[in-house]
C-alpha cells in the first residue's frame, strides 16, 4: 500500500506548565487564550483552538478517558498516575511517500492499558508493524488496534472511509508526531 508517514502538521510544543496555568481552558473564553498568541479570531488557527477545546470539554466516548494535557508536565502527571511508572513511549519515524509492504514480525507491546493522543480507551492494543519501502527503507510503523467501536459515534470518518457500522474491530497507523 502507499503511505505517508508524517506528522499531523501539528508544529506548537507544550508550553511550560506556569505558562499553561496562566491561560484560561474553555470555550467561554476563547478571547483570553487567543490573545497571548496573536491568533486572529477569524483565523483557521482559531477553529483549530476552538475546535480542541471543544472535543476536550465533550464527554468521552464509551469506554474512553478523557483529559486534556496543556503541558508536557501535565501530560507526564496523567500518565504516570493512569498507568504507573513502568511506561514507554512509542511514535512512528517520519518516511517518505512510497509503497511500504507489510513484513512478518509485528508485536504487540504492553498490554491493553494504552493511552493514545491523550485518550485512553478500553479494548485497545498497540503493535509496532515492520514495513519495507520501495526504495529498502525499514521502519516500524505504531499501530492501534481498537477492539470495539460498538459505542462510537456512526458518523466517525473511520467508519466512513471503512465502510463499516461502529462494532468491529479496526486497526490503523498513527502520525509520526503523535505519541503512545
């Protein structure tokens, strides 16, 4: 298959935590967290903010913990107290678009206590998967596999593009930025 293992454009970091702390999150105040960065109200950067803030104050989906890291420190908090100290983090290394063939040897990793793009979900497995490029390049692409999507909204673009009704279980690379 042909894949593009990049990022998902995202270029901002965490902010340190005093620096997080200071910035009101929620959609009420939209103004206050837009102004320190000069974004323009108009901008698609302000849908982005928007629309994040937004997903962050929607209740989780079913089986699903939700929270919202605004710090790397934050982030490392959450984790540890979710999942103890014994963590590792996993991301996909940038390549190139190409054809990738899928070798033998994927491996799942942990067990199914997995947090993802800051959800955690129940019922899911991450495996790194070995692929080869056309050109020889190797890499491990990280893979989650969701085992049931019986109480996600129909509507996800997953099932769209699948063609699929929430229920059966789907599997899917991630972005070279996002972490596991």
């Amino acid at each position: 298959m042909t894949l593009l293992f990049t990022n998902a454009g995202n270029k901002v970091g965490f902010l340190p935590r005093e620096v997080a702390e200071s910035i009101p999150f929620s959609t009420d105040k939209v103004q206050e967290i837009l102004a320190p960065f000069a974004i323009d109200p108009e901008s698609a950067n302000a849908e982005v903010v928007k629309d994040t803030i937004n997903d962050c104050e929607n209740p989780p989906r079913a089986r699903e913990v939700k929270y919202c890291a605004t710090s790397l420190e934050s982030l490392v908090d959450q984790n540890v107290a979710r999942l103890g100290t014994n963590i590792r983090v996993l991301s996909t290394p940038e390549g190139k678009k190409q054809e990738y063939t899928v070798l033998a040897g994927a491996k799942k990793i942990g067990d199914d206590r997995v947090i993802v793009c800051h959800k955690e979900i129940d019922d899911t497995e991450v495996y790194t998967v070995p692929l080869m490029g056309a050109d020889g390049t190797k890499l491990k692409a990280v893979t989650i596999c969701h085992k049931d999507t019986s109480g996600w909204d129909p509507d996800y673009i997953a099932f769209q593009i699948l063609k699929i009704k929430p229920g059966p279980p789907f599997c899917h690379f991630l972005y070279s930025d996002a972490l596991v």
